[in-house]
C-alpha cells in the first residue's frame, strides 16, 4: 500500500498534472465568474475534452473546474449582486454591501480563503474516508448492493426540487433513458424503436452536454436582447484594500464550522452546496457575536457562505466514488467521466486502480493552494470577466456544446443528440422538473439492473432474497421511510418549485 501511495504521488507531481489542474481551476473560475452560467455546465461542456489525457490528467482538470467554480461563483456575487453559480447566493447578502463600501477586493479576498479552507477540509474528510467506506461495501453482495442503490435514487428523487413528485418522475424518466438498449444478458432490443444508433444506449456525455449546457444556453437566450447586451456598472470595482489578518482571524470558528457543516450536507446524495451554503450562513448568524451585521456588510457571513458551499466539493465524492452513487449533478457528470476513463466507481475501484486513485487524491489537495494563488494574483482579471456580455458568451458556449458532442465519438448524431437533449432539459427546467435525478438515476439504471439480475440469478429467481438479506432490507426500508417522510413533511405538487 505504501509503494502504491509513493507511486501515485509521483504521478501526481509531474509537470502535465500539476499543469491539467491549474488550467482546470483557472476555466472553473472564469465560468463562475461569468453570471448565469454554472459550474455543472463548465464540467459537463469539458467532459469530452478530459478524454484526450490520462485518467490522472483527465480527471484532476474537471476536479479543478468544479473547485475552481465553488469559488468563481462568489466573485460576480459581490461585484454586482448577482451569484455566478447558485451556491453563492448567500454571498450576495454581505460580499455585495462591502463592494457597494469600497472593500469589494477585501470581500473576494475573504471568499478565497474561506473557500479553499472549506474545500481543503472536505477533501481531507474525502481521503480519510472512502478507503474504509470502499472496504466495507466490498462485503455487499449483488441483493445489498441493489438495496443501497435503491436507496441512493430515493433520497435523491426525494430531496432533489420542492416537489417531490417532480423528483420522482425525473428519476423515473432517467431510469426509462438507461434501459435504452441491448439487454445485457438476453440481448433483446429495449427502447431502440429500430434505431441502430440506439442499440448501444443513450451516449453519456451527449445527454449530459445537452441537459445541462444546451439547455442553459436556451434558458439565458430568453432574456431580452437589451440584457444580453448590458454590461454591468463597474464603478465599485475599482481599488479597494486587501483583507487585514484580524479580520480573516475573527471568522476562524465560522470557517471551520462551516467547513463541517458542508462536508456533512455534500456527503449526503442529493442536497448540495446550495443547501449547505444557507445552513452554514444561517449557523453562523446565529452563533455571531455581532448578528445585527449580517446582511449589511459582514465579512464573517461572506465566510459562512463560502466555506460551506465549497466544502461540498469533495464530500460530494464520497458516496460518488465508494458507492457508485452520485451526490449531486456536478458529480454525477465526473462519475461519468470516471467510467469514460475505466475507472468505474464503486466499492472495486480502490482495490483495482489504488495507484491512480492516490495520484488523483493528490492532485484533488493540490489544487487548493493553485486556487489560493491563481486568485490572489488574478483577481484583477476574474473581475473584468464579470463585466462581459452574455450576448458575446452565448454563441462560444453553443459552439463549445457542439464540438464536445461530436468530438466525443466523432459522430454527428452525438451532435444531434446533444441538440435534442437540450430542448428536452430546457423543457423540464420550464416546469420546474430537477434535472440532477434524471441524470443520476440514468447513470445507476445499469449497475442496479446488473445487481437485480445478479442476485435473482444467484437466489434461482426467488424475489425474497432482497428481503430475507439483512443488509438489502435495511436499505429498502430505509428508502420507504425517506419516501415516507419526505411525501409527509412536502406537498407533491408545489406551484414553481424545482
């Protein structure tokens, strides 16, 4: 095991990986700096180019983009009060009142400390975690493993949007997408309606580029062309001082309770940095000394917000990566780069790829300082691409969907696919369908079917071996009470919930 953890850190320590890492977290950055576009869209976009490197080359430069986008997010925030990505919504209520006083460069300065503490502690909490979480679902057989993903989807499909009927119909429409196909083990056609295209299934990154990129692209084309044209008031940008020590000090403790407070929420499959900001901002206001503060201008509720949201970057990764079960939608995009590459997450992959593994946990912390640096030296730049206009971006991203989708398997009909997906997602987030269970539940389908069929073949047919098995029932049950709960505590329906 030592041998394999020297090994990968030395795979880690080359100039291609360290050199992967800071251009992923520098494109992450620069797409949550630019409002209306997300972090989900920057990875899903990027995905295909990943596939091009090495699995430790690949891998660590989307992990960048995701942690560089946690903190982008933030920085239109202050500037102009808008969160470039949802999770900096909190942000918005003290980063914006200190720009509007003349400390914007302070604020961002607070946001980058605390972001890179907060995703530094989640990703040790990754690393100390998944080795013996992968060692213990390896005693899973395929009767428990179905039950712990039935579980997984459930908790997502439930706490995923306001509705919980939105959720669960989602995740349905995701597992219809993952039985299209050849069956596995009879090689019946399903859902292929005599398509030759379809008889390999849905290609992963098309649906991913078009739901979550395309589908942006026709969100934002809404906006009147007035606003896509209108550049932001850049007046308050200018100057500004640099955070003084006692004030980074006086918001130790909400930093590193922050930090818990998302590497809890972040390793939970379906809640998200969204959630973890506002719990974090909410905990931290009531444990300030000075409350009254908060909302008007309070570098200690730019750090609660920050630190929580960022921390979910690598608690996210831990049921992704030890389970097969996506946290969220970002993870669910870098599992599927993870299967792309032959890395295929789950109890197996630390026992199969450690070497690889422990190349890419160094890189996942290494990336921490590269954030701390590139955003104390670039702030400058990050700040103008704040003041871009959306109608200059728009065209480039859609072009970006296109090339990702054909350069994929260099295939038009991938392009076409992604194109359909598109409407199709900008349809759902229309009615305020969550995307996340679609896609989560499209990227489980094929290993719960595997281990559903596995077990009735071990158990010759006999449908009780997932409730005779102690492991499976627990998960079953647990997921009839989460369904349970969540129908109790939230209407199914809920007018303009997502």
């Amino acid at each position: 095991m030592i041998e394999q953890i020297l090994e990968g850190i030395s795979i880690a320590l080359t100039f291609e990986a360290l050199g992967m890492v800071a251009v992923g977290v520098f494109a992450g950055i620069t797409v949550g700096a630019i409002p209306g576009l997300t972090g989900v869209m920057a990875t899903a976009i990027l995905v295909p180019f990943s596939f091009f490197m090495a699995p430790t080359l690949g891998i660590p430069f989307l992990l960048g983009v995701h942690k560089g986008a946690l903190f982008g997010g933030s920085i239109p925030a202050i500037l102009v009060n808008t969160p470039g990505t949802p999770p900096a919504a909190a942000t918005c209520l003290d980063g914006y009142p200190l720009a509007q006083k003349g400390e914007a460069k302070s604020a961002i300065q607070m946001s980058l400390y605390s972001s890179t503490l907060g995703d530094t502690f989640s990703d040790i909490a990754l690393i100390v975690a998944a080795i013996p979480l992968a060692a213990m679902a390896l005693k899973f057989g395929p009767a428990d493993f179905f039950g712990l993903l039935v579980m997984g989807l459930t908790v997502i499909s439930s706490v995923t949007g306001a509705s919980v009927s939105k959720g669960i119909l989602s995740a349905l429409i995701g597992l219809m997408f993952g039985l299209v196909g050849l069956d596995a083990i009879s090689g019946a056609e399903r859902f292929t309606f005599g398509l030759p295209t379809l008889e390999g299934g849905i290609g992963l990154v098309p649906l991913l580029i078009g739901l979550f990129a395309v589908s942006e692209v026709l969100i934002q084309a809404e906006k009147k062309i007035s606003q896509l044209a209108e550049k932001p008031p850049t007046s308050h940008l200018r100057g500004g001082r640099s955070l003084k020590l006692e004030e980074f000090t006086a918001s130790g403790r909400t930093i590193f309770r922050s930090s818990i407070i998302g590497t809890i929420v972040g390793a939970i499959p379906g809640t998200g940095s969204s959630i973890a900001t506002f719990i974090g901002y909410g905990a931290a206001k009531r444990a300030s000394k000075k409350p009254e503060e908060f909302g008007k201008g309070s570098y200690e509720g730019v750090a609660a917000a920050e630190a929580a949201n960022s921390a979910v970057a690598g608690a996210d990764l831990i049921p992704t990566l030890t389970l097969g079960i996506p946290g969220g939608g970002t993870a669910a995009i870098l599992m599927g780069a993870f299967i792309a590459q032959g890395l295929r997450p789950g109890p197996s992959l630390f026992e199969e790829n450690a070497t690889t593994m422990y190349a890419i946990f160094t890189l996942l912390l290494i990336g921490n300082p590269i954030m701390l640096v590139q955003g104390w030296l670039l702030t400058g730049i990050f700040a103008w691409v704040v003041t871009i206009r959306q109608s200059l971006l728009l065209p480039c991203i859609i072009m970006f969907c296109v090339v990702g989708g054909y350069i994929f398997q260099n295939n038009l009909g991938d392009v076409e696919l992604s194109l359909i997906a598109g409407v199709f997602g900008y349809l759902l987030r229309k009615m305020n369908y969550p995307l996340a269970p679609l896609v989560i539940a499209y990227i489980i389908t094929p290993m719960a079917e595997r281990s559903f069929k596995q077990a009735l073949l071990l158990s010759q047919g006999d449908y009780s071996v997932f409730f005779t098995r102690p492991i499976s029932l627990f998960f079953i049950l647990l997921a009839a009470l989460i369904l349970f709960m969540s129908i109790w505590k939230r209407p199914w329906a809920t007018p303009g919930g997502e």
